[in-house]
C-alpha cells in the first residue's frame, strides 16, 4: 500500500472511530457477524475492509449520505468542490491552497484535471470582469457537462463559478440540457437558476428573458418543491439584478444594496458577499459569443453496480483506466468494472472521490429510479416519507413503514437504532413504544456527551423537544449550537434550526412567562447567528416574536416588522408564512402585510 492510500485509510478509519464511539456503540456492536478485530484494525488505518463490509458498517453505525460531505471536502485528492464556493463568495484565497493540494496527489494531465484547473482558475478570478474563458476551455466545460441528469453535488458548484465567465453559447447550451429534463425534474430550477443568474451577470437580456419565464411558476410556488427553499435569496438577488438591468436607476442600485445588507445583518455571509461580487462585476460586463462550440451530447447509463458505476463515471469524465489508476494496476480496475474482482474499501472510496462521488451516490442508490431507491434507505429518506405522508394513499401506514425501516438491518446497535426509532415515530405522530420512551434520558444524555453531530443527531434533536422540558432542551440546543459553530460544514442544521423553531413556538405557548423569558433567553445569540438556512432563519424570527409577546413593547414589536419586511426583502417568503402560521393568531394581522 503506497503512502497517499495508507493516509486516506488511516484517516478513514478514525471517522468511523469517531461516529462509533460517540453514538455509543461498542466495537462489537459495531462489527456484527464479523470479528472485533477486524474493525478495530480498520479504525486504527491498519486493515482495510471489503466493500461489503463497509455498507454493513454505515448501515450499522446509521451513516446518512450527507453526513460525509466534511470528511470527503478535508481530503486534497477529492474534487475541490468547498474551494469553489468559498471562492465566489470572499475566500478567493482557498483555491490557491486547495489548488496545490489536489495537484501534489494528481500530478498528471488529463480531462479531468484539466476540468478541476479550469473551475479553480475561474473561482480565483471570477470577480474580474474581464476575465472569460478560452473556446478551448468552454469546448471542454460543454463536453464534461453533458448529462445534466447525472446530479451531483460537485456540478451545481461548477454551474455557479462557470456563470459569470461563459459565453451566450455556453449557457444556452447548458440550458437546453437542462431543459430536457422539464420542471418535474426535483433539481430542474435549481440548475436552471444558475445559469440564469450566469446570464444576468453578463447582461444577455434575451437570455435572461427565456430562463426567467421557466423559473417564474417554480420559485412562485416555493412551498411545492424543498429544493427551492434554501435558493430564495438566489431568486430574490436575480429580480433585483434584472430589475436594475432594465432601469439601472440609483434606486434600484440601492434595492440590491438593500437586500445584501439584509443578508449580512442576518448572518447570511456567504450569500451577501457572492451577490455584491455578482453586482460588481454585473456592472462591467457583456456579452460574450463563441461560435466554435460544438454540441457532444451523452446520455445517461444507468449504473447497476459499483464497477459500472465506475466505468460510467470515468467515461463521463472523458478518462482512460490509466488515468484513475491511483496506485491499482489497469487489469484490476478492468475486471473490477467488468464484476470479475473487488476493491477494497478505503481504496474504493478514494477512487471515488476523486471522481467527484460521495459514498451515498456509489452505495445507497445504485440504479434507483424515482420509484425505487435501491440499497439501504437511510433515516433521513424514512424520515421525509413520513413527515409528508398523505392517508389514504397508496403508501403503508406510518407504523409499517417504521417497521420496515427496522427490518433493513438485523441487530443493528440498540443505542443507534433508539435515536432512529425516536426520530421515526414522533414525525409519524405515532405514540412512542415503552422501550424508546423509557430511554430518552439515555438518548439525551448521549447526545449531550458526543462532539460530533450528524445528521441522526440533528433529527434526534428536533424530535427530543416533543418530550424533554424546557430545562433540559436548552442545555440540549446550546450544546448543538456549540458544535455547529466549531463546524460550520456539518450538515442537517436545518432539522437543528426545526426543532429549536418548535420549542420557541410550544414554550412561547405554554409555558408561565417566567420560564419562557428564561427560556428565550438562553437563545439570544439567534438574531446575532449565522442564519444561512431557512430553518435558521425561521427560528430567529420566531425567537424575536416570541420575545415581544412575553416582554412586549414598542421596540419588540419594531423588531418583528422589520425581520418580516426583511425576510419579503430578501426572498424568504417561507419564514414569513411561518410566522403568521406560528403567531398569527397573537399578533396583529398588519403585521403581515406587505406594506409593514
């Protein structure tokens, strides 16, 4: 095993360390029908598992597939996806470290390296307004870009750096392949919403025009599709822009100016600083045109297994075998591609990687159709399917489906499968059964003792506050609030920032107003926190009304009107109905409008 794969396996191993011991789990619990010392090895970066076996271990350990976006982002030989959004917003500085980094591990020139060096070039001077991309470079953008419906993580984060340089010819292309997919398609506004907003920055009004029609009914009726909520702002900064475009008065200079000091009052960083680099460079840009560009479209292969998932990948990509090869010979990939052989763990994950794959896109779901997610379905998945669950639909009831979530994997550890349990049955609205409701000091004890949330912990959390009171959810909500500030990249906030938003809401309610205002008060850091989620900043305004309810006066109440005129400001329409859902019925209605 050569150093870099030594490294990746040592540093893999010590994550599911981590997530073991701080959910409790024991070693043996852990490992199954397989021995103790086995995993123990593969912990210490000693041994590597089969791949089988590392399915069984995220199943086990109840891994969701977000929940290794951190690890993947911390290894220099995966695709530099944070890079690039840090880029566009104020860290322009990332790309030069993380530019050294991934190339000390991929030293070779080939399509995709050549992909990676022209996204982080763009990402590094994407502010200048001059800077564009070469014909060269926008043929090879085109080429590696030509299945929209292969949806990854790493994609949405080109779109985003290749808007403001590309040429017409670029983005209509981009988005006629979007297009293909139609407004069904969950991830069809957000992509096109990308390239629109490329658009914009180059000032191509017929462009701008086409695209704004298809995103009109989809960001109007946000309440029908999750994806669009975190993208709000995005629309809300994008009706400014054109706005300003076709009158470009002081005034409508002033709105955009308007909405990302919004944003930064409400801790919105990255958004702010990534729409005044928009704006900036919006002012001095035009509209460029490449007539070379040549349309190679692809089609989708669906992967059934993780060797076709490998071989479809790297044609994706434009790669030879020799160029993935990372230390395994040409022969071992082929057979492994064709099924005749197997790759370890660690080594699978590291290939991955550096094809831009997360473990839950080459583990979880293998061939799956909208219909039929293949693999393991995760709590999370579960968790969704019964919080949207309609009666009398053709879906089981909530209470088989909790029982089928069990059944996936036998004997799974019992301090695992409680959190999953507790999750389960309280967004169900199910009674817990004796064994969960007798262990939730255990749950809240466990949750308080581990340093590392994931997304299990997040929902674990949300789901506590129906049961815990509110002396024991604050300590519960300061200790996550404390992780999610040491860890800004840990994902699931959103269910942190639900559950806090609930336990306003109900204590608010139901509680004498002395154990309200003590209760409020703990949380006072929300109106002064990061609120980069819809949940976050959902929270922060129900903390601000519950305020002026239990202290009322006349600068409590100037607070709620302005979050509301901000919140409309800046396109979280979502917070607004929130609020008069929450409190519509303790405040004046007034409050509400518009014109407030």
């Amino acid at each position: 095993m050569g150093t870099e794969q030594s490294t990746y396996l040592q540093r893999l191993g010590q994550f599911f360390h981590d997530v073991r011991v701080g959910r409790g789990v024991k070693l043996r619990e852990a490992a199954g029908d397989w021995s103790v010392s086995t995993l123990s090895r593969f912990e210490r970066g000693e041994h590597d598992i089969s791949a089988d076996k590392g399915v069984e271990l995220m199943a086990r350990l109840g891994l969701e597939d977000t929940d290794f976006l951190s690890f993947y982002n911390r290894q220099p030989g995966n695709l530099p996806v944070l890079a690039m959004d840090a880029a566009l917003s104020y860290e322009p500085a990332m790309v030069v470290r993380r530019r050294a980094a991934y190339f000390a591990e991929h030293p070779e020139r080939n399509t995709l390296t050549s992909v990676v060096a022209t996204c982080l070039n763009a990402a590094e001077h994407w502010r200048e307004p001059d800077f564009r991309f070469s014909d060269a470079e926008e043929q090879l953008l085109a080429d590696r870009l030509a299945v929209p419906e292969h949806y990854a993580f790493l994609e949405v984060a080109m779109l985003k750096v290749i808007g403001g340089p590309a040429s017409h010819e670029l983005l209509t292309l981009l988005w006629q392949r979007i297009e293909r997919m139609g407004p069904k398609w969950p991830y069809y506004g957000i992509r096109l919403l990308m390239v629109w907003l490329g658009a914009i920055m180059d000032r191509d009004m017929p462009l701008i025009d086409g695209i704004e029609a298809k995103l009109t009914p989809i960001f109007t009726h946000y309440a029908e599709n999750k994806f669009t909520l975190e993208y709000l702002p995005n629309w809300a900064y994008g009706q400014a822009a054109v706005r300003w475009l076709r009158d470009p008065t002081a005034a409508n200079a002033a709105r955009i100016q308007q909405l990302i000091d919004d944003l930064m009052v409400m801790g919105a960083a990255d958004d702010a600083h990534w729409f005044n680099n928009m704006f900036t460079r919006m002012q001095h840009a035009h509209v460029r045109h490449n007539d070379t560009l040549v349309d190679h479209p692809l089609t989708l292969a669906v992967s059934h297994t993780l060797g076709q998932l490998l071989q479809n990948q790297r044609h994706y990509f434009g790669l030879s075998l020799r160029d993935i090869s990372q230390g395994f010979s040409v022969s071992a990939l082929r057979r492994f591609e064709a099924g005749a052989t197997q790759i370890a763990f660690a080594g699978l994950m590291r290939l991955m990687g550096s094809l831009g794959l997360q473990p839950s896109q080459y583990f979880t779901y293998l061939g799956r159709t909208d219909r039929h997610p293949l693999g393991v379905i995760g709590l999370r998945a579960t968790y969704i399917r019964l919080k949207h669950y309609v009666p009398d639909s053709e879906q089981p009831a909530p209470v088989v489906i909790c029982q089928q979530f069990v059944l996936q994997i036998p004997e799974k550890p019992q301090s695992v499968l409680s959190v999953q349990m507790l999750v389960l049955y309280t967004v169900a609205g199910l009674a817990l059964p004796v064994e969960i409701s007798g262990g939730l000091q255990a749950i809240f004890t466990l949750l308080m003792q581990s340093n590392q949330w994931q997304v299990m912990e997040m929902l674990a959390a949300q789901a506590l506050v129906h049961w815990l009171a509110p002396e024991q959810i604050v300590p519960l909500f300061q200790h996550g609030h404390r992780l999610l500030v040491k860890s800004p990249e840990m994902l699931g906030g959103t269910y942190f920032f639900e559950g806090l938003n609930y336990a306003l809401v109900h204590v608010t309610k139901t509680s004498p107003h002395g154990v309200a205002r003590m209760f409020l008060k703990q949380f006072d850091w929300l109106p002064r926190g990061a609120n980069f989620t819809p949940g976050a900043w959902t929270a922060t305004g129900s903390w601000l009304f519950a305020r002026a309810l239990i202290s009322p006066g006349p600068k409590a109440m100037a607070a709620c009107r302005s979050f509301v005129a901000r919140s409309r400001r800046v396109g979280h329409l979502d917070a607004v109905d929130a609020m008069q859902e929450s409190w519509g019925d303790l405040v004046p209605e007034a409050l509400f409008k518009r014109e407030c």
